[in-house]
C-alpha cells in the first residue's frame, strides 16, 4: 500500500517502530547480517516488552482462558524455538537449556502432542525465564554475526531458521497480545509504549461496492524475495466472478443491530458447528464488550466507552450468523468472502504492501497498540482492506499445488488442512513483518478469538471450499499413493501398467466404454480414458471410490504417509502432473459389487478387473457371469497376486490354491475352467510387479498374475 | 541277486511272469517302446486279474476294512492315476472320463484331502469299471505306440508318467492284495493264478551272526538308468558301527514264544505310541492268525494250517515289542535294524538286484502268491535279506540330502516325512518292479500291516533317528527361507549381509567372541563364525532357536513353503551347500530376552542387534545397558527398519517415530541420545534392503537401516 498516508491529522506519539521483514534477495551480505540483526533485536525485545503489560507475577502464571498455557509460556517459547530449530538445522551444536527448551517447546494450538495439564509443568520464575531469554539473544545474535552469509537467503540457507525465529516471534506479538487482551484486567497494567489508539467518532453507513469479475493468481515462487511460511508457496489460480464488497469493515454500531435484533438468539441464523459452540459458551455479544451499564470495549490493558466506529471482533461463527441474518433482512446474497475474493478485492482497491514508511493501514503497530475507526484508512473504493483487524474468510486453509512442507517445520500448516481452520486475511494493528503482508495466509479454528472482525458481500456465486483434507486412513493413504504416488525398487506404476496393458491389447479393436472393476483409488480408469470414450470405475469400497471421485472433480488428492512410526509426510497428487487432465471427464466412479453387479454395467469393450479376483467373496460367480457384460469380441483382463485368504473369500469359493482330486489345482487351472465356455486366452500368463508403501522403510512387494481374455461367440456344449 | 538260484527243488507252476523294469538310458527306442508297452499290458492286465480273488459284486463294494475305500474303488484308481498324470503333463489333452475320474482320484492313504465318508461316493458297477479300464488301457497304449522317444527317459520326459502310472500299479498290486488278504473269507475266491506257496517245515533256531562295521553310501543320482520315486534320489552316507543280524526273518514260530509268554499283554513291551493301537485294537497275537482248535494263517483267499516256518507279519509296534521282549529274555541290546543297518546287511551278504531269470528270493511273484518258509532262500550267510516279507526298520523315511519332488507327484512322499511312517526294507512275494529294488523306500505308518514281518539286530548303538520333519509353520518357514533360502528381486541374503557387514566393521579387531542378538534362524551367527573363535545365538522364540540347533546339529533344516492358497513346496537347506559345515562346532543358540539378558551373555568383541530393537518391549533398557556386555573397542551393529508398532513396544518405550518437544524425533535420535554414553557411531547410517517371502507371488521388501557402534571408554557426564 502506498506509504504516503492519505492522512495526516492523527499525530500520536508512540515509540514502537519496528522494522519490515527484510528482503532475502538484493543488497550486500554484510549490510543484510545488519538489517537482519536489527530485525532480531527489534523482535526480540519488542516481544520480551509486551509482557511489561502484565501487572504481577500472577499475570504471568494464572491462565487467561482455561485451553491455553499461561502467559510464562509463551515468553519462554518463543526463545526454545530459535534453538530448537537451530537445533535441528545443526546450526547450533548444544541446547542452551534442556529443560526450559523442554517446557517451552509445545502447547500453542490444541495439537494432540500438546499437553495443558498444569500438574506436568513446574515453570520456572519469572526473572529465570528474562535470563534464559537474554542466553538466547546473546547466542543468535552471536550466530548473526558470525555465520557465513550469501544471498539469495533461500529455504535452504542457513539463515532460514534464524528469520523462521524472528518471524514466529511476531506471531506470537500478535497471539500473546489478545491472551493479554483475554486476561483478567487485575492481571495487566497499561504501559504508554503499548497505549491503544484514542480516536473513535461516529460510525458511517455501510455500503456495497462492486468488484469487476476477474483473474486472481496467487501462491508464492519458491525463490520469492521474502520470507514466506510453507502454505504460501506454490500456484494457485481461480476465477472470480463480479461481487459486491461492503465498503468499510463491520463496525461495533453495525454488529449492534444484529446483537439487538436476538441474533444470538435465532438459532436458524447460526451454523451446526456454530452453534454447538454459541451454547457451549452463552455467547450472547463478541468477546471483548462487556455492559457496565452501558456498552464498553476490552482492550489490551484497559476497558473504554464503546468505540462504536471501530471494528467489531467477531469469530467466525459470529461472522456468519451476522451475514445470514443480514441476508434475511436484506434478501441479498449476503456472505464472507472466500480468500479469492479477498484478493480480488486487493485488487480492485489497488492495495500494496506495507513500504518502509508509516503504512497506510492499520498494521505494524504504525497507529498504536489498538484498532482505529474504520474510516480512518482508505484503499480505493474501500476502507481497511487491509490492516485494523484480520478479516475472517469462507475459506478453510488448503495448500496451493505444488505446496511443500519446510524440513526444519513440517508441522506448521498441515495439521490445519482439516477443513476446520479458517483463513484469515488482511492483518490487525499488531500485524507485522511476514504478517502484515498480502502473501500472509493464518488459519485459525472457527471459534477462536483474534484481532479479527469481518468484511461482507454480495454474490451470485456460491462460495468456493477447496480440498483442504489430507487423507489419513492408513489403507487409504497406500492406495493413493500406490496409484498416484512414487515408484520403489525401480516398478513401474501397476495401475497404469495395467492400463497400457489392456490398451495394448485393445490394438484394432473398439474403445467405446471400459470398465475398471475393482478400481480402487481409480488411476487406471483415467489411463484408460486416455483411448476410452467413456471409462466407469467401480469399487466395493466407498471410501475408495471417494478419492477416486476427489480427483475426477477437483484434479488433486492430498494424503500424509507413514514414515516412521508416528511420523508422516504430507503429499498432493494432481492430474495435471500425471498428465490426465483431459481424462476426467470421460471417467465417472461407482461403488458396486464386482459379485452382484447392477444390470446397467453392460456393454463394453473392456472390463479390467486388477488385483480383484482374490478380494471377492464369490469369484466363480464373477467368472461365470461377466462375459454378460462384454461385447463380442472384448477383452476381460485379469490381474492377480492368487492371495487366497479366508477372510476374504470362503475356502469353497476360491479359484485354485488347493489339492482337488488329488492334484494341485492353481488358480490359472480355475480361471480356464470358469472362463473357457465363453472366452479364449489371448496369449500367454505373465508376471508384473507392484509396491505398496507402508512406510519409509517397509514395503510389499508383489507379483500379479496377468491374463487376457477374449469374448467368442457362444458354442454348445 | 544272483539269478541262479541256490535251490531248484521247488517245482511249483505258476502262470503269472512278470517283467522287470526297465532300464530307461539303454538300447534303441523302438525296442525301449516295445519294452514299456509289455512292461505296461503285464502290470494292467495283472492288475485286473487280481481282482478275480473276491467271489462276488459284494467282495468290491464292501469294506476290507473300515478306513480304506472297498476295492472297487482300487480298480478304478490305478487306471485313473494314468490319466490325471498324463493329463498333468499335458500329454493328454482331455479327460477320458470325468465322473470315473473324480470318483477315483484320492482316497488312499489317510491324507487331509481323502474323502472316505461313503455317503460321497456312488460307486459306478463293476463292468462300468471294467469298460473304463479298458477305454485307460488303449489310451496309454496309443500313447506308447506314438509318442516320439528318446533315451535317456528322465524326469523331464513325456515317459516319465507313463512308467510312473505302471510303478504306481505295481505298488497297488500289492497293496490290493494286503486288502484281498483282510477281506472277509466270504468274500474272496481262490485262482489257481494265485495259488499260494505251498511249502512248509519245521522252523529253524535263529542266531545272530556279525555284521561288520562300514560304510553305506546311498541314494540314486537323477539320471540313475531305473526308474525311481523322489525319495530314492539325492545323496546319504553313514558309518554303521559293527552289529549282528538275527540268520532269519522271525519265524511265526519264534514269535509264538512271545504271545505265548504274555507279550500282548506286558503293557512294559510296548512303547507308548504302541500300547495304544494294541489297547485301541485288543490285539493279542498277529493279524493274519487264526484260532480253530490250533494256530491257522489267513492268505490271500484261503486260510491254511500255520506255516511255523514261514515269516510272521506284523506291524512295527508288534515287531518292537518283540524286541523289547527278546531283549529282557536275553539281556542283549537287541532291536530292529535301521535303513543303513539293513542296506549293510545287504553289503554284507552280497545282495544284488533282480535280474531277468527266476528271482533267488521270494521275490517278484516268482515263487507263488504267498510268504514261504525262512529257510528257502540264502543270501550269503542269512537268508531272506530281501523278499519274502518286508522287514520293518527303526528308521521313519525322510528324504536324502539334495531331494527333489517331482512336479507331477508332488505329495507322493513328502506328507510321509513327519515323523510317523516308517521305512520298509526287501520286499516281499508280491513286491516287483521298482518296489523288488535295493533302492525302493516304502514307509507306512507304524501301525499298518502289509505282508511285513522284521528281522532283528543287536548293537552296541542307538539307532539314528534322521530329522524327517518338514517345518510348515507359517512365520517360521517364512524366516527359515530368509536365512537360509533363495533371493529374490536381486536383493542379497540379508543375515549374510549383516554379518558380512560386521566383520569389515571388525577389521583389526579382537574376534574372540560374538553375540548374535534376535538370531531368529541364526544364518548370521554361522557367518559371523567363519571368523570369531565362538559366536551365541540368542533369541527369544524357543521356536526360532529350534531351528538354528537343528541347522548347527544335523547340518539341515527341512520346511515347506506356501506357493499359493494351501499349495506348499517342499526345501532342504544344508550347510554344507552355504559352506558353513565347519562353523557348526563354533556356534551355540540359547533362548533369552534381550531386555533381561543373563549376566554370563558378557566380553563380546561384537554384538550383532540385526531386526532387533523394534520388537523389543523395552528397547531403551536394553540400549542403556549392552555396553556392559561388550568389550573396550567393541562394536554393536543395529539393523532396524524401525517398524514400531504398539502390539511390540508400548509407546512410551519407542526410541523414535514421534513428536519430541515439538519436533520430529526419528529412531536414529533415539539410537544417538540413548548409546551416546558408552559408544561412538563409525561411519554413518546406511540402509539394506530385505525381502520375506510369503507366497510366489507376494514378498515384504524392506530397507533396515544399519548403524555400526564402537565401545568408547566411561567418560564423565
């Protein structure tokens, strides 16, 4: 955004001014080394004085809400994690304090290795908390002048993990501001450095403004200049349709009406999730009003007269409520914007990133230590598109294609590609370094608390969900990758070498409709549709199918895989990189019993039934019955390991793998005896190879049998 | 033996001449066809005329005894056996008669697979079988008449089952006759083809004359000139100490001494396996005797006045408690001779094959359709060293060193080597072809009768029980190939690869002792002591342990592996074939935990953890204390896949494989903090791939990452 303010009538004096994320790319090393220590120390000492705005010892140890640790932590953590990671990257040989990097290590989202029991944690005091801490700025700063230093500064230099640090650091500005805003108000104490923003006056009418339809492409390069976490990377590209975008962020007058009107009363207007969580909590108002005769607004350190033109800070839960009752009122199509729109928007206002002079935002603690009247920034048509408070979106975090994790943090974002943290854009007043910038992408889950509030629009269009779920069933997780993942031990893919096969064998004949019986997680239907006109897959399995299904409509599966024990690694497979982009729309999935199948599968000229025989319950039916479903003169192509097993399929049903009289009968013995009446063996029996991956180190290694069948006209017996 | 027989006496006629078999490597084709052909037409058509010794329809379809099928079936089976074996070939394109072949494919011995519940079977008549008979008979002498032959005929040949379906007659031809002999009386009709021996005497006073001590060297190589079952081939070599050998069979005069004597009833004779078939059947003498006011004996068609001096027949509890019985009476070690006590014997009295003329022994249905007296026939100092009855041996078969099964009679003798069949030796009156051979192996379990008796010995030795057991559990026939077995997918013996890999590691190092931790089969303890003084196989699965004593005691292992369904292969693994016949002595297998190891499991210059520690229960116990083990400057190799899995290994005890403070904490971590103490890492982590095989088609290929460990001296901490 533009530095030279549109205003300059706002004269406050403060003394916090922090330095911009630096970029990684140009000037010379030492005069980066420099920039980058100032960008430490600012950081560094800028978080250590925000706990100056706690009162007491107790403001320190006494939790500020019941899920999260208190404050003691989280001065403690964001010093473990420059040497955790600096451990972990072998930058830094020995842990400065095993112990405190113990206690500090974990416990900022609800992950399941947390662990919030105050009985496990014997925090250390304060003063040894400030001395550990100026251990760990002595050791990085130590680092930063010694390290060898070339630029670009890339994901692999060694000075990643050190902005990794600095950059975690101002999240936890952020995120230790609002526990300090959650806290008890007898637990903190004003402090002028930290003194809100004391401008408010009347609250302006809200109006929808229209944002021409257009192109948003987004996602980070990997050599990009500046500092970027791993969900900010890759490519990303969509197509916005004309929307219409309040002009100003929601104000506290604005939501008022809503909280008047029984919004958090009327039920129909909240979400299921929504309101499991409104009653949990009795939420009857946001979380930071409190009534003293009369509304007031909690801010970090002090409680003031209602600000009513200031931004309203909602949930997202709250947010959504407000739009369906406003849609109610209004019978617009009323909604949050998803992260698209949100950059369309960006757009449109001709909003930039924040330049080494005063923002002209909201943002980077440039306007004091709390929100500021919506009116107060100007971006084109609009107000506080960027800056004030974050903005909740409609959009669930996902990763971009192409996204990868960072070695030295893979748990960063995956563990938030649930479908149940929302992002949010745009940055608050607190917002800084990586945060305050357009590439930003936080998520958080749907009923936590930020400095955030909410933009509305209008549109026609349903809001876009990406995939955000990472599939984690272990059988799942296999097949996926099984079909659409890496080659081991030098096999090719088997679900596509099965294709090619059949494909092959298809030379000269017609190629209307094939059926891939046993499918799976799909991968060789889309080969097939390759020549295929049309390709239905069908699996007994609907969890199967569903990937199959997410990767026909949205061109990606993602997945995480076991690497050891209860480690994994996340993965995205797409069409486009297997080249099959073409193919979706020939290829439609099923669930169906390969043993019972319904009378509408009929007609083809190729039913591949891979890797099946020996996982039904009736094979000899299946045998007996197929050629019902084949053209004369289509082919059935088997393939299959002859795993008998009686979990799968009854002793008495199974195709060979026994003595019967008195010989031994192999399953190629029963396939002819079961086939012969209506087809003829094309060639001869052969052997291919699939892996399937279960960890990093153990793998089944297989042979399936492979034959071909050719329908013949029927004969007399 | 000499054709020229000692005596000419006997002038009986008899009409049934039978051909030998024949050589298969000499003289011209057209002749070798000719040969086969009325080596064929004599043994079907004998066959047949068998079965005009049972008097009416009743005597084929009912039951000789209750756990055979009725002769009827017997009929059919020889014939049918051509076909399943020539259709198995492929030799023969099609069935001759499906039903017919269904019907008398199995049911001969107790096999899992035989079927002998006669509410399954609808026997077809007499002449429908007969008419079959007939319809087998032209089919195979068309095949002998056309097939293009080449000598030698071997295993691979198209002949090979033609003469395997005339040797499996001749072998019918006598057990048949056994069932015949234990018809009911009403039954069965006497033929003047069949006539009995008629001569008989006074029985002669046994004694025991020297057998000296040598060397037998046994077992057919593949292309021996005759025909052979797969038992016959292979390589055996033992020293047999000096021993005496009873002159004659045991007369059923000599045995009426000990019925008489209470021995059915002397429950002491007996051993337990014996007592209860005798308690079981209340036997109290032999079964072919009779009481009519006086001893009779039941042949074939007619019972007769006891021949005293004819052999008695009995099973092998019968002839061991005689034995016992024999050596309480005269405090001598006397006992039944094993197999290579028998074919010493035969060295001894200069024992040679069946030539063309009249056998000189009761051979071959040379001399009539019955036993004759002990006396008739000398072969050097005794008589009887073969034919007349077979003779029960102390020896259950097993098969020789380098056995094959033929693939198309897989499970002819392999199901037999389990512990409970017994070896046959000689022959008897009947026995011709491949069964009136010095090389034939016929074993039957130890309570069956056929027209055997026993000769016995006394020795100063035990007799040599061979390991004929065939491992078919399924982990540990699994493992058992992983040591011992072939490769697959190129990937090399990983137990070899393991100690390999130690011993460079040890390079310049003491190698006096080795401990080979979860040694499962202990392939890498015997490669580890091709250069340690001594090397402990420890483990702890009693069962894993079992077999490496077995490997380190008898120098092979024996197991079966699953190919597909319940179809299995049968393997022999030897030490001698891996070249580690000499480390035997060197290496001793115990059963422990290596969590709690006793404390003489100490001063190793190497432990070898290879697949170990991801199975442990305390894995971290065990890395905190090896060092007390292992010497100054000794190594500790750990190969592990790190498969943690929580049925192993409670959580809490795994070394890596989950979030440590936030972090990743990999195996390798765990490894480096755990041993840190007392050992120093050589070189870094590398992996090496193995590969378990389960079925023919499907394996585990895993990568087990190797880290080799050097004691270092106690430092302070």
């Amino acid at each position: 955004m533009d530095s030279t303010a549109s205003t300059t009538a706002h004269t406050r004096q403060h003394t916090i001014s922090l330095t911009r994320t630096p970029n990684l790319s140009e000037g010379s090393p030492e005069a980066k080394r420099q920039e980058i220590a100032r960008y430490f120390t600012d950081t560094f000492d800028t978080y250590t004085r925000l706990f100056d705005c706690l009162a007491d010892d107790a403001g320190y140890f006494q939790k500020a809400i019941p899920l999260r640790h208190p404050l003691i932590f989280y001065l403690g953590h964001t010093a473990t994690f420059f040497v955790n990671k600096l451990v972990l990257a072998k930058t830094l040989k020995e842990r400065i304090n095993p112990n405190m990097e113990s206690i500090f290590a974990v416990g900022v989202d609800e992950m399941s290795w947390d662990d919030l029991n105050d009985d496990h944690y014997d925090w250390p005091s304060v003063q040894a908390v400030l001395d550990y801490r100026a251990q760990v700025r002595e050791t990085v700063l130590y680092l930063i002048n010694t390290l060898p230093l070339a630029l670009p500064i890339d994901w692999d230099s060694d000075w990643w993990p050190i902005v990794m640090g600095i950059e975690h650091e101002r999240i936890h500005l952020e995120t230790s501001s609002v526990l300090i805003r959650q806290h008890h108000l007898d637990r903190v104490q004003s402090q002028p450095e930290w003194a809100p923003n004391r401008e408010t006056g009347e609250a302006p009418e809200n109006e929808l403004i229209t944002v021409p339809a257009g192109t948003v492409r987004i996602g980070k390069p990997y050599n990009d200049a500046y500092y970027g976490w791993d969900n900010e990377y890759g490519e990303h590209q969509a197509e916005v349709t004309e929307f219409k975008a309040s002009q100003y962020l929601v104000s506290n007058q604005e939501f008022l009406a809503f909280v008047e009107a029984g919004g958090y009363q009327q039920d129909s207007l909240w979400s299921e999730e929504g309101l499991a969580w409104r009653q949990f909590t009795k939420a009857k108002h946001p979380t930071f009003w409190r009534w003293h005769n009369g509304w007031q607004l909690r801010l970090m350190t002090e409680e003031v007269e209602m600000p009513w033109d200031w931004p309203v800070e909602v949930n997202y839960h709250e947010a959504k409520a407000f739009c369906e009752w406003k849609r109610e009122q209004t019978g617009q199509p009323i909604r949050l914007p998803t992260e698209d729109e949100w950059y369309r928007l960006c757009d449109a206002a001709g909003v930039q990133e924040v330049g080494p002079g005063t923002a002209n935002a909201n943002l980077h603690l440039d306007h004091g230590a709390s929100s500021c009247p919506v009116t107060r920034f100007r971006h084109g048509q609009w107000f506080d598109v960027v800056g004030n408070v974050w903005q909740w979106t409609e959009t669930p975090t996902y990763p971009f294609d192409n996204f990868k994790v960072h070695p030295l943090y893979d748990d960063f974002t995956t563990p938030t590609f649930d479908g149940h943290h929302n992002l949010i854009k745009g940055g608050s007043w607190i917002s800084c370094g990586n945060e305050a910038r357009l590439a930003s992408r936080y998520a958080f889950r749907r009923h936590f608390f930020q400095h955030a509030g909410f933009r509305y629009i209008t549109s026609e269009a349903e809001a876009v969900q990406p995939n955000a779920y990472y599939e984690s069933d272990r059988l799942l997780t296999e097949y996926a990758e099984f079909h659409y993942g890496d080659q081991w031990f030098g096999v090719a893919n088997f679900p596509k070498a099965m294709a090619d096969l059949a494909l092959d064998a298809m030379a000269g004949k017609s190629t209307g409709k094939a059926l891939d019986l046993g499918c799976a997680c799909g991968r060789s239907s889309f080969e097939l549709a390759r020549q295929f006109d049309e390709v239905e897959g069908v699996d007994f399995s609907a969890n199967f199918i569903r990937l199959g299904v997410e990767m026909a409509e949205q061109g990606a599966i993602r997945y995480s895989l076991t690497e050891e024990g209860e480690l994994v690694s996340y993965h995205t497979r797409t069409l486009v990189e297997l080249d099959l982009a073409d193919t979706a729309s020939k290829v439609a999935f099923y669930q169906g019993d390969a043993c019972n199948l319904k009378p509408q599968y009929t007609g083809y000229d190729l039913v591949l039934a891979a890797n099946l025989i020996d996982r039904l319950y009736r094979p000899r039916r299946f045998l007996e019955t197929i050629h019902e479903r084949i053209n004369q003169g289509g082919l059935l192509v088997i393939a299959s390991p002859y795993t008998w097993l009686e979990e799968h399929t009854p002793k008495e049903e199974w195709l060979g793998g026994f003595k019967k009289d008195g010989e031994n009968h192999r399953t190629l013995d029963g396939l002819k005896e079961h086939l012969g009446q209506h087809f003829r063996m094309v060639g001869e029996p052969r052997k291919a190879p699939f892996v399937i991956r279960e960890t990093q180190h153990k793998f089944q290694h297989t042979l399936s049998e492979v034959t071909v069948w050719e329908r013949v006209p029927e004969q007399d017996h």
